[in-house]
C-alpha cells in the first residue's frame, strides 16, 4: 500500500487537537522524583592530546534512570569561564554525520561548550549500520522498544532517554567552567523526544532548542506516515486488540511531546524535509504551530537539497551560537 506523502500546504496548516492525558502531570513527577533518587556519580577523564589545544576534551560518564551509565565527551574552550554548552542528541540507530566538524568545532570556535551524549544502548558503533533481517533471522536489527515488552511502562526505553536528557542538564550544572543558565540542546529524529522534553522540564536552564527532523511526535500522524526503522518497530509493538495493547497505545501517549509545546518558552528553529520519509513532515508542522514561543522553520522541499545534512546542521549551529550568546 503506498505510504501517503502530504504536500506542503497540508503540512502548513496542520493543527493537532488534542486532550493531555489524564495522569500526564502525575506520571512525569513520579519518574523524575525516583530519578532524583539515584546518584549521578559523574566521571570527567581528559584526553591528553587535545589539552594543550584551545579546547579540553574529556570522556564523561554518569549514572541515569535504571541505573544504567551513559557515555559521552564534552569539550570546553579553554581560558574562558562560565561558557554556555550545547548538548546533543542523535537518532535512534543513526550518529550525526561528522559531529566534531559539523557540531564541536563551531560551537567552541564561538566560546561554547558541546556536551555529544549518546543514546542508551547505542555504545556500540555497530547499532548504527542498521542491519536487514535475513530469513534465518541472523543480522535481525536492533529494536529497543520491542525488547523491553512486559517492562513497567515507566522503565521503558522511551521514558528513559527523556530522563537522560534531564541528567544530562544536571551533569552540566556541576561543571563550574559551564554557565548552566546559558544551555541549548539540538536534536535529531528521536533525539527531538528528549530534547523537547527536557526544555519543557528544565526552563531555568534550556535558552535554545534546535530540532532537526522531529520524530516521534504527534504520534497518530507520525506513525501512518512514516517508513523509519522505528515507526516499524513502534507499529509491531502495539498492534493488536488485547487489553495490554490497548493500554501500551494510551501511555505512549505520555511520551509524545505534542502535550508539552505550549510550555517551551525558549527560542526553537526547527528544521523538516517534505520528501523525508523517514522523519515525515507534516507531524513536525503540526508540533511547530502548536508552539507558543519565537520559533523559526528551516524547511527542505527535496532530500537532494542538502544530502549531507551540512547545511542543516549549519544553520542549527548557527542559532544555536547567536541565541545563546544573546542569553549569555
């Protein structure tokens, strides 16, 4: 059946009514009370080489939600106190193409720290490659969500990136080189999720939100339209009529940052591809006019615009600077 493809003028106009869940409110507190409760125990470990360079670059590490230990690098520009910080989040099962070129040399050529965070459960390089299953179901591709079937909701893969990207802030507000008042997040695909989230979460520190390709939100849409690895995931997941799907469909919805848009207070650019079939187009419109604050959209009309993302990611980078050096 072929995958419909909304023109422009639906995306522009798109306008998702919608009730927040019941329990939304309640839910979130709840899981972000019982993180509070687990030590960050942070690591910071330098990597020599580029210390005697105008950034230091360290290896960080830091305990979340599950008690699972995240992994990253932060690179601050040296002879400078108190500098903003960007914090990333990548895609599911897909890096940022050539994030140190495109993201971290930029951002401390203008005094900005980048804090690269990556995704729980995406250590391994080998997750990227996206594998195809075969018929002996060797080389099956990785599904995250599926694996944790049975699990509290509230221990699920989804909850737990949006509170990594909370621990993430944290991690950067015990830095004393950091201007934790002066903090943007830029992310891509599904790492939009927690970076919307966070910025709805922690006002006081978030000043800038870059979004490249958000996705999953406004999940009704999202899910019909999109052809990714993880809308076939997030499909498989909870079809069915059985009582316990039934109950997935309604807490996914907990997670689905279309209920936070009217309180992201903080400049946004976002940017959508109307030829992306992967990360469609007309649910990040619909995200995108729900917002309530100074908002900018980058839009591609074809994918050959820019194959590379450089562009994109330039012009995020470039907001992201600008925005928060006014802020700083």
């Amino acid at each position: 059946m072929a995958i419909r493809r909304p023109g422009f003028d639906e995306c522009y106009q798109a306008l998702p009514e919608l009730t927040r869940p019941a329990q939304f409110q309640s839910f979130w507190n709840s899981v972000i009370l019982s993180l509070k409760k687990v030590p960050l125990e942070p690591q910071l470990k330098l990597r020599l080489k580029r210390t005697f360079a105008r950034e230091s670059l360290h290896d960080v590490q830091f305990r979340s939600h599950n008690d699972t230990v995240l992994s990253g690098y932060l690179n601050i520009p040296r002879k400078l106190k108190r500098v903003p910080a960007v914090i990333t989040f990548h895609d599911y099962l897909s890096d940022f193409e050539r994030v140190n070129e495109s993201i971290t040399e930029p951002l401390s050529q203008a005094g900005i720290a980048h804090l690269y965070l990556k995704m729980r459960g995406h250590e391994n390089p080998a997750v990227f490659a996206r594998p195809t299953r075969s018929k002996d179901g060797a080389g099956a591709p990785t599904t995250f969500f599926l694996d944790q079937q049975g699990q509290p909701f509230e221990r699920s893969f989804g909850v737990a990136i949006i509170l990594d990207a909370l621990r993430g802030v944290d991690f950067l507000r015990l830095n004393r080189n950091i201007n934790h008042t002066a903090i943007g997040l830029m992310g891509r695909g599904l790492g939009c999720v927690p970076a919307l989230f966070a910025a709805a979460f922690k006002p006081e520190s978030v000043r800038a939100l870059g979004l490249e390709r958000p996705g999953p939100v406004w999940h009704e849409e999202w899910l019909q339209l999109s052809q990714s690895p993880l809308a076939r995931e997030w499909n498989e997941w909870m079809k069915g009529r059985s009582a316990q799907k039934k109950e997935l469909r309604e807490k996914m919805r907990q997670i689905d940052p279309v209920y936070l848009s009217q309180e992201i207070s903080c400049p946004v650019l976002m940017s959508t591809g109307l030829e992306d079939a992967e990360h469609p187009a007309l649910p990040g419109f619909g995200l995108f006019n729900l917002l309530r604050t100074e908002k900018a959209m980058q839009i591609f009309t074809d994918e050959a615009q820019d194959p590379d993302h450089k562009k994109e990611h330039q012009q995020q980078v470039e907001f992201l600077i600008e925005t928060l050096r006014a802020k700083d």
